[in-house]
C-alpha cells in the first residue's frame, strides 16, 4: 500500500515535471503540485489513450510515461487558461 503511493508519487513527480518543461511560462505550483500534475495527466492520458484504441471502459487504466506526460501538458494549459488569473 505504502509502496503502491510512494510509486505513484514519484512517477506523478517525474511526468509533472517533464510536462512541466514542455510548457513554457510561470508556474505557482510546488513539489505537491508537480506530483498532483502528474498523477492527474496520467489520468488523462489514460482516459484518451481509452477514447483513440477504443479499448473498453472496464479496462480503463492510468498511462504511461508519455501518455502521463502529454496528459500533464494538456492539463497545464487548461490550468493555465482557466483557473489562473493573469500576474499583474
């Protein structure tokens, strides 16, 4: 158990990051954030890597490495279009 969040915590932290060098600009978020980025692009990543193979959804599964990663960048510009308002 322990293991299993330690693991998605450095793979969230690794892919959060790389999507974070991908997307240029000023970022607020931290070391949790990077993590939280990651973690949730993988989810994205997942789900559309779901949508384009056509797979079932009861085979729905987290992304790779890429897939967690072109999740995060996709998540960060939204971030950034929606949720931050612009520095004055």
């Amino acid at each position: 158990m322990i293991g299993n969040l330690i693991g998605w915590c450095v793979f969230g932290l690794i892919a959060g990051a790389i999507a974070r060098l991908f997307v240029s600009g000023p970022d607020r978020l931290g070391c949790l954030g990077t993590i939280a980025l990651g973690i949730v692009g993988s989810v994205v990543g997942g789900y559309l890597g779901m949508l384009i193979f056509r797979s079932e959804a009861d085979n729905f599964h987290p992304a790779g490495l890429l897939g967690s990663i072109i999740g995060g960048i996709i998540v960060l510009v939204l971030w950034r279009r929606f949720a931050v308002p612009p520095a004055v």
